[in-house]
C-alpha cells in the first residue's frame, strides 16, 4: 500500500470542524444521556477502583478483574486520576466525552474523504451523531453507549484506520490499529479485519480470507457451570434472535447494495469503495457466524461474538447514508431539517423512557433519584470497604436498563449474580465452579426468610440488600429503609 498524503486543511476550518465535533458530542449528550455506573461499568468500573484503591473488593474481585485485564482502559483511567487529583466520576465522564469526540472525528475524517462538501459531510456524521444508541441487530450494542466503555474508544480508533487506509498513511492505520486492540481487543479485531480487506487489491482478498478462516480448533475446560452461564445468554448464538433481529442481519446487504449504487453514479469513489468492501465483508463475516454461532458444537466459540462484526456494517452504512441523504435533498434543507428533527425527539424520548427512574444525565455530585443508587450510596458512606453484600442475583436483570452496578456505585464487595459475572465466566470458565457455588446459595431469593439469609453468613456475607417488604417479612435489621429498598444486616441465625 503506498503512501500518498492529503493536503491540510487550512487552520480556520481546522478549528471549525473541531468545534463542529465538541457541538455534535453535546447534542450526542442531551440525545442520548449520560449515566454513571450502568451496565458493562458494573465490571469496568470495579477495576478501575481496585486499581486506585487495592483494598477494596476483598472478596469478589476476580468476577470483574478477569475481563478488566484484557483492556487497558481502567489502567489509564486509574493512572489519569491519581496523577491529576481529579475526582473519579469527573474523570469517568471526561473520558466519555473525548471517546465520543474521538468517535465523531473518525466518523468525520471518513465523511470527509467520501463526500465533497461540507454539507453533505455535516449530514452524515449528524445522522451518525442521532443514531447513537440505535441497536445494532441482536448483539446488546450499540453505536455508542450511554456510559463509558472500552468498545467507544476501541470503535473510534478502527474508524481512523478506515479513514487511514482510505488516505493510503500505513503508519497512522498501524498506530491507530494498535490502540484499538489495547482498548477493546475484539471489536478491533473485527474492525481492522474490513480494515485489511479495503486495503488490499480485490485479487488478493481471496487469501485474507483463507487465512482468516484457519481457525485453531481447541475445545477448552467446559464443565456444567460454564454452561448454565452460557444459558444466561440466550443472544450468544442467533439460533435463539427474534425475527426482527434476523432483519437486522440481513436486511443491510440490501441497503449497502443500493447505497453502493447511488454512490457509484454520484461519482463519489471512496464511499462506493467502501459499500462494494462492506459488502463483501459482510457476506464473508455472516457466513462465518451463522458457522459458528449456531451449531451446538462449536459453543465454545459463543463467547466470542462474532456477529459484532455488524457494528461496522452499521457504522459505515449509516455514514454513507447520511451524505446520500443530504443530496436528495438537495435544495430543500427544510425537508432534511424535518426529518433529523423527528429522529433526535424519539431517540431523546427513547432514552427518557429506558431511564425513566434516574436523571437524563449523571453529573458528579448531583443527589441520585434512583432507589437503588441511593442504597448504594447509603452502603458506600456507612460499611466497611471489607463488607461482603448479598443481592437478588438477578436484580440488574429484572430491573432491565435502568440498573447500576452495586459495585460500580457502593464501591464494595457482592456475591455472584447472573447478569455480569456470569458474562465474565464463559469468557473465564476456572471462574465457573465459584461462580455456580455462589449462585446457588442465593436461587429463590425473592423468597428468602430469616433463615435463608443466616446462612448467607457462612460465605463471608455481613449485608443484604432486599425490597423493603421482604426485609420486613424476615425481620432483619435494617438501618437504611427507603424507596422500596432496604440494607439490612444478614442475621446471625
């Protein structure tokens, strides 16, 4: 691949474009929200608290230390904060600022090289901006999440590699595929992968291919926990998608050929380029998962999540998309401007309804609303650091989007669930046997008496957190009783 480099913008529109990118990051905010301690920061941010503070998480800490190892994001967050003094929220929140900024920018850098004015550009990247928490399909992500996470930054990164290749710079496509395997290692494997094949002559894809699909086959350790965790996630293998997560699979190679045509006869190379590779990759990374994803015997390769290569085939298609839709409206931005306006106000209410119990947005030091937060916070500020909570195991499951970690926000040690830690274990199975010990011990929670909970004691456990009715059914003592939920002291007998 030879290098050939692209002329500089001058440095007025350089400072346009950058306020451009920190605009659409804000309008991404007030769209989409922002919430601390949510979802897969149930794991992330966990780690990052262990990193800072070694003593915390005595009793727990391999359920989300495990995965935490494979990114380097909690490393750079913990070294950020210790070295400039920042409280851990603030820097939690200005790191997912800059990764959606980051996000945006190569979404921009790839507009750039694919449309020629600045209209079209700006569309694109503003329908991208809009569609941020929009499911990709059946794999459980997103174009962006509503929290910190690896796979934001990771994402970013493999869109500079895109824009790179599309500008033939080998050494910014390398470093920028370097930092999106240290940051989400799989994502960017998928990534760079369409990276690699944009890259090459269509004559030579042929052997990319070929080595790509020598798989070493090795069937690891499975014993019957590191199943009934894999049972805990039915979207692992597509046997088990909806039919309308199936038209999320299948449906884009219908719009990548239509968007590859009209880009074709607008004269517009990179981004025809982009739709003819996007397709093949797709065509080649659907057959693979459909291999992989639903045979019995290959389970042990459902962890991996292969559909996700669907991230990049929603991304690009819908940056494409987004410039092609500026010229068909070409003379009437009040058409354009009815449709995006539509689009921000269901994504808006979309998010408002997920999250009906919590704020739109999770500023530092604001009081929490949520029932459970509050608990949690109430748990932070009067246990010890070396306390050992019990939890319905499938309390973030039941609550559905609008649940936080108890880790992430009480900052103190909890037994199994079902939700995150069982995630971690079919990745980890040595986690399994643990994880299955714990959770048996706490099936049937929501009917737990006096006596149930006692024997909690014999793991360590010296809190429980229930519903309020539940812990006076029990008779527990419970120093925090609000909203619903209660902290109680696991009796001693």
């Amino acid at each position: 691949m030879s290098v050939a480099h692209a002329p500089s913008l001058p440095t007025s529109r350089r400072y346009f474009k950058s306020a451009a990118i920190v605009a659409l990051t804000i309008l991404a905010f007030a769209i989409h929200g922002y919430h601390y301690g949510i979802e897969d920061e149930a794991i992330y941010l966990p780690a990052i608290k262990k990193l800072i503070d070694p003593a915390l998480y005595p009793h727990d800490s391999q359920f989300f230390m495990s995965q935490a190892r494979w990114t380097a994001l909690p490393w750079l967050i913990s070294r950020v904060t210790r070295i400039s003094h920042v409280p851990l929220a603030w820097t939690v929140l200005l790191t997912h600022f800059a990764s959606l900024s980051l996000l945006l920018f190569g979404c921009s850098r790839i507009a750039a090289l694919c449309f020629r004015s600045l209209r079209e550009q700006a569309s694109s990247v503003l329908l991208f901006t809009i569609l941020l928490t929009l499911p990709v399909a059946g794999t459980r992500i997103y174009l962006a999440d509503q929290h910190l996470h690896p796979r934001t930054l990771a994402n970013a990164f493999v869109l500079l590699a895109i824009a790179s290749v599309l500008e033939r710079r080998v050494w910014r496509v390398i470093l920028a595929g370097l930092a999106g395997l240290a940051i989400h290692p799989f994502m960017a494997v998928y990534g760079l992968f369409f990276a690699a094949l944009l890259a090459l002559p269509f004559e030579r894809i042929a052997e990319v291919v070929a080595i790509a699909i020598c798989v070493i086959w090795y069937a690891p350790h499975r014993d019957a926990a590191w199943h009934e965790a894999l049972a805990t996630r039915p979207y692992y293998t597509l046997r088990n998608w909806e039919w309308y997560e199936w038209i999320g699979l299948l449906a884009p190679f219908a719009v990548l050929w239509l968007l590859m045509q009209l880009a074709h006869r607008q004269g517009l190379a990179n981004a025809s380029k982009l739709m003819r590779v996007l397709l093949l990759y797709a065509g080649i990374l659907c057959g693979a998962t459909l291999g992989i994803s639903i045979s019995q015997t290959t389970d042990f390769l459902w962890p991996l999540q292969p559909f996700r290569y669907l991230y990049i085939v929603y991304a690009l298609m819908f940056l494409i998309g987004g410039g092609l839709l500026a010229q068909l409206f070409q003379g009437y931005r009040w058409r354009w401007l009815v449709l995006m306006a539509p689009l921000c106000a269901v994504m808006f209410v979309t998010q408002r309804e997920e999250f009906a119990n919590s704020r739109h947005i999770d500023l530092p030091g604001r009081q929490p609303v949520n029932a459970y937060v509050k608990a949690f916070h109430w748990a932070r500020e009067n246990t010890s650091p070396n306390s050992f909570f019990a939890l319905d195991p499938e309390y973030m499951k039941t609550l559905g989007e609008d649940t936080y970690g108890f880790r992430a926000i009480a900052e103190r040690s909890q037994m199994a669930d079902i939700s995150k830690d069982a995630a971690v274990v079919t990745a980890f199975p040595g986690l399994g046997p643990e994880w299955k010990r714990q959770l048996d011990s706490t099936r049937g929670w929501k009917k737990f008496g006096r006596g149930d909970f006692a024997k909690l004691r014999s793991f360590g456990v010296s809190w429980v957190v229930v519903e309020v009715k539940q812990g006076t059914e029990a008779r527990l003592d419970c120093p925090y009783n609000q909203d619903s939920v209660a902290v109680c002291k696991a009796p001693i007998n």
